[in-house]
C-alpha cells in the first residue's frame, strides 16, 4: 500500500490517532503514532488520574513497537459461513511466518492464537476489540483499529488493521483487510490479563504506564480471601459483566478499586454499556458526540444533565414563501423541514434542508423530482436513517391519510408514495413516532368533520417498498387514552411509548390535557395504561398542547413549550422517568437564552443530544433564522 500520504486522522480503539510518516537518513520510513493529548487529558482527568507524558522511551514502553513499510492485504469470502481467506499477498507470509496454504479456507482469527495448535485466542487479546470486529462483519460495515496479534512462532505483532466490506447490488461479497504488522515489546511474565492499551492497576498514589506489575495479583498474595468475583479474569468481568450494567452503574463500579477503574475506563466497554442500555440506534446517533467527549463522559453528562444550556444563533438563507404549522424533522446532523400552511391558508409541498455542519449553515431549497400534495398539520420522520417519511394533514381537497418517502442522500431525490393497506382515517394534527427505526407509530388526530381520535396505527417499513405493499396495523387495546389532538409520543426503553397532553375530551382547564399513558408494543398484546398518577408530584407540567417531548437516551423524557394554560411559562423544562417504580416529575433548570415559544411540530433532535426550537423568540413560526438550542452535552468543538 502507498505510504505517501503526510498525515491523516484515523479513529482507533475509540480515540482519534494521528498518523504521520518521518523519512530519517539511511532509514526505512516508518510510522509513529500517537494518542491525541487532549482526548487523553480530558479523559484522565475525568477519572481523577495524574498524567504521564513521559513515553517516548521505547526501553520503557511494553508497547512499543518498529513499523514494518509494507502492508498486508487479505481478502475473505463473505458468502461462506465464517468468513474464509481466499488470498493473501506475500508481505502477510513474511510478517506472519505462515504460508498461503496454511491460512486459505480459514477464519483470520488463528492470529490471535499465539500456539498455532491453540484452541481459543490468547487472553492478552482484548476482547473489547474483538466483539466490535464482529459487530462491523455483522452490520457490513467497515472497522478500523488496532488488535494484537502473533507471528507462527509466537512472537507479538501489533496489527494496524483496516477492514473494508465490498459487493455488488446490495449484496456483501467480499472483506478486503488491509493489516500493518509491528513487532510489540511485550513480557508475557509481566502484563495482566487481558491487556486494555493500559495494562497497569497499580495503585493511584504509584501510578506509571511503563509498570506492568498488577494490583490484583499482589492482593492476591497477601490477603487470600478477597472477594471471589475478582479472581473473574478482566474479559469476564468486561465482556459479561461490566456490559450489562447501566452507564450510571459502571461509573460507580469505576470507583471501588484500580482495576475496576481500568477496565470501566476502556472505551470499546463503555461504548458496549451504552449501547446495551440504549440500543443501537441510539448509540449509532450519538456516534458522533463522542468523538471529543468519549463514552464515559457523554453517558454521565447525559444521565446528570450537568452540562444542559440554551444558547441562541442565528443562519442564513431564507424559507420562502413564509409559513406556519409545517413539520420539521433531524437527518442525522441536518435539519429538514416540508410543507405547511402559507398564505391565505395555502398548503405548501415544498422541502428545505439546513446543514448544522456548514461552516455558515444556510437554508436551502431541496429540488426534488416530484413532491407530495400540500399540506399543514402533517407529521414528517426520519427511518433508516435518511429516509422521510409524510403522513396525512390538511391539504386542498380536505384531509389526507397518505405516505410520502423522500430519500434525502439519493443523487436525485424524489418524493414517492407508498401504497399501504388498511390505512387509518384521514386526518391532521395527530402525533407519530419510530420504532426500531423502520416503523412508523400514529396515535389521534382530528377528523373532517372536527371529532377527535383515539386510535393508534402501526406501519412497518422494513420491507423492500417498491416489491411489497406494507400493510397498517391497528394496535388493539382493552383500554385507550380519551380522544386527542396536539399531543406527543415518545420512545423510551427501545419498544415503549409515552403520550402526554393535547387536546383531549376529557382534559382539564379548557380541555388542554397534563395525562399521561404508556404502552409497551413488544408485549404480546399491547395495552395503553396511565401513568401512575399516585407517584406523580404536584409539580407536574401544566396542562398543554402542541408542546415538545424530547426522548434521552437512558429513557428519560423532558417536556416543555407549546400552548399552556394560564400564566406558566413555556419555557420551564420539566423532566421525567417513566420506568421508575413511582415516577416523578422534576423541574429542570437550565441557564442559558431560552426561547419564549417552542412548538413541538417545529422542534427536532440533532445527534441525540441537540435540541432546536425554530420561531422560538415571537412565537410566528415564519422567522426561521434564529434558533434556539438546548444543548444537552458539552461541545468542545463549539464556539465558545
């Protein structure tokens, strides 16, 4: 592989690696890399340790390593069951010692073998990085970090490796691997098991890299009773134990002795935690965050709220014609907008795009190829992660109970209706939310004829849509919340929704509702139930409509805006858990700029942790160049 490239930023065991290439006289050229220090400082001091900059001395450093110039290229089947080699170049025989009909038919995985006769991987192997290798053969999506290895002889090597999924229509035939082989320094009587870049559990006051004498074996010797699950090797504990714990949990487990506090600190761990407790959605939205926070950090900022703040900027462009009552949505880091009503009540068709991650962000018109009707009090989604998706509203023959899809990333992006079966009435000012990603979720509504709804519809989209017509599928329940408009779902706990205020029949104070119900549709037969109201405190949010529901990743949900009744403020935040045993609401409060108005169809979550409230300081929708953010984690990147 060419090596001429300067300089590149890669991303390697959870933190950004910069690499680059030194010529030295009457030397190969070689590799140096390097942990970014300020990625390393934030994260010491996040877990309370002194950092060692000492580490330039390779006699030193069990880690350290000589590069080899030449790379190593693999290429396994990805039809056959286990993912067999079919080719290597030579470099790979001469840096691992073994010839190509040795390894042909085989799983890449005998390197991690130190005895070629050895039935499972050396446990210096870390097994963080191992199961997210499989994750990425599993989802076809590619890898790239660092894993050690062994040489046919047994000799350590540090392999840089870059896994590349390719195929044809769809369809993953093949896994190019290309893979940088170093000898590693190691000694085997010394290190730990297994080995999480730092293998040193020494204790705080002692604490050096460069040591890798264990506490837990020294405790071992002097004090023969300790508790039991310490004697659990490190992958045990990481990988079947630590994993499953909630984030808030792993961080106290973090500080009950040095070699928990390593191995929770390991961000292939605390990136498994996070996605145990969140699911892979989340976790894959809020990829993003973590470049500069890591996992640790952006679990417990969202957790406590600690670094929650409001601030106010303004973009460029305009949306013309002006407009109210259209529907916006998040597309990864942009912000899309359809439809609503303009002037003298007009329906609109028309799309925008704003892209946070400009330079100077601007709104601009998407040209698209063909456009649903026009229409306000519609509900725009996003699936399968820049897919939209259009659902009923008030267009110029009356309501609509139709679906749009729009793939944003497409070269010539196109609105195209879905021909669905059994479709719910038409109606607009209902409330939707996704499931799993691919499933559409619509509750209430208001008819023609002005009667408020109760119902709730399921669409799944998984499917290929232009082979097979999706069906709706109404949720049956014994019971279900009283007929509303202007009310929200929320997803929590991956497959559980909570509805809260609107319009509703039997709602207080001039029929604005503060109810609240769940439903779980992984059960069997799904039920809506209300919320305990035993456990809810009197500091509850006012009753409401057309407010914003903001879903946190560890299942909490934050409630705010709208249109309140009486002299409460739209802007105080209220905060609530509903997987508590007696849920409670909290009253949050957040310095900042907060907006004066906030409308839950004009209100969206960019990257899990950006929440944007358009029209916020007069409450006239059409001023759509100041936004108010609520930012729920820090952002080191941002302007300060």
């Amino acid at each position: 592989m060419g090596m001429g490239m300067r300089e590149e930023d890669v991303q390697s065991g959870g933190k950004r690696l910069k690499c680059f290439t030194e010529e030295n006289e009457g030397d190969d050229d070689y590799m140096d890399w390097q942990e970014n220090q300020e990625d390393d400082d934030e994260d010491d001091e996040e877990m309370g340790v002194c950092n060692n900059n000492n580490t330039n001395s390779s006699s030193n450093n069990p880690f350290f390593y000589q590069m080899i110039s030449s790379a190593s290229f693999v290429v396994s089947d990805a039809l056959e069951p286990d993912f067999p080699i079919i080719y290597v170049n030579t470099v790979f025989e001469e840096s691992t010692g073994y010839r190509a009909d040795e390894v042909l038919g085989r799983n890449c995985r005998f390197l991690q073998f130190r005895d070629p006769q050895a039935q499972r991987r050396h446990p210096l192997v870390d097994p963080m990085v191992v199961s997210e290798i499989h994750r990425c053969l599993e989802e076809g999506t590619e890898f790239q970090g660092e894993l050690l290895n062994f040489r046919k002889d047994g000799t350590p090597l540090v392999n840089r490796l870059r896994l590349m999924p390719i195929g044809d229509d769809g369809i993953i035939t093949h896994i190019i691997a290309i893979q940088i082989f170093s000898e590693a320094n190691i000694d085997f009587n010394g290190l730990s098991y297994p080995v999480f870049k730092q293998p040193s559990y020494n204790k705080p006051s002692h604490f050096n890299f460069n040591s890798p004498t264990s506490e837990l074996n020294t405790d071992s010797q002097n004090h023969p009773n300790h508790c039991a699950i310490l004697q659990l090797s490190d992958e045990v504990l990481a990988h079947n134990i630590l994993s499953r714990l909630t984030p808030r949990d792993v961080a106290s487990i973090g500080s009950v002795c040095t070699r928990m506090r390593e191995l929770t600190k390991n961000e292939h761990l605390r990136k498994m935690v996070c996605q145990n407790a969140w699911g892979r959605d989340v976790t894959g939205t809020l990829e993003l965050s973590t470049r500069r926070l890591g996992w640790g950090r952006l679990a417990r900022e969202l957790t406590t709220l600690e670094a929650a703040t409001w601030k106010k900027f303004t973009v460029g462009g305009r949306v013309e014609p002006s407009r109210c009552n259209f529907s916006a949505c998040a597309v990864g880091n942009r912000l899309v907008l359809f439809g609503g009503e303009g002037i003298n009540m007009q329906p609109m068709d028309d799309t925008f795009v704003l892209n946070l991650d400009a330079a100077n962000p601007e709104w601009h018109r998407v040209k698209v190829a063909s456009s649903p009707p026009g229409r306000w009090g519609h509900t725009l989604s996003c699936l399968h992660g820049s897919l939209l998706v259009v659902f009923g509203g008030c267009g110029r023959q009356g309501l609509l109970n139709d679906v749009f899809v729009l793939d944003l990333d497409a070269q010539q992006p196109a609105w195209k209706e879905v021909t669905s079966e059994a479709p719910p009435l038409p109606r607009s000012w209902h409330s939707s939310c996704t499931i799993d990603g691919s499933k559409l979720v619509v509750s209430g509504g208001c008819t023609d004829s002005g009667v408020l709804l109760s119902d709730t519809f399921l669409l799944d989209l998984t499917k290929d849509l232009t082979k097979e017509r999706p069906m709706w599928r109404e949720i049956p329940s014994s019971w279900v919340p009283p007929s509303r408009l202007g009310h929200t779902l929320s997803v929590y706990g991956r497959t559980k929704i909570l509805m809260f205020g609107g319009l509703a029949k039997s709602g207080s104070l001039r029929l604005r509702s503060c109810d609240t119900y769940t439903i779980d549709l992984e059960e069997d037969e799904p039920q809506w139930r209300e919320l305990g109201a035993s456990g809810l405190t009197a500091a509850g949010p006012p009753p409401r409509l057309d407010h914003v529901a903001v879903s946190l990743p560890c299942g909490r949900i934050i409630i705010f805006g709208g249109s309140v009744a009486g002299l409460h403020s739209p802007s105080q935040l209220f905060l609530l858990d509903p997987s508590e045993e007696k849920p409670t609401w909290r009253i949050l409060n957040v310095p900042g700029q907060p907006p004066k108005f906030a409308w839950g169809h004009s209100t969206c979550v960019v990257g899990g942790t950006r929440v944007l409230v358009l029209g916020g300081q007069t409450g006239e929708e059409w001023i759509l160049n100041e936004l108010h953010e609520l930012c729920l984690a820090s952002r080191p990147d941002a302007d300060m």
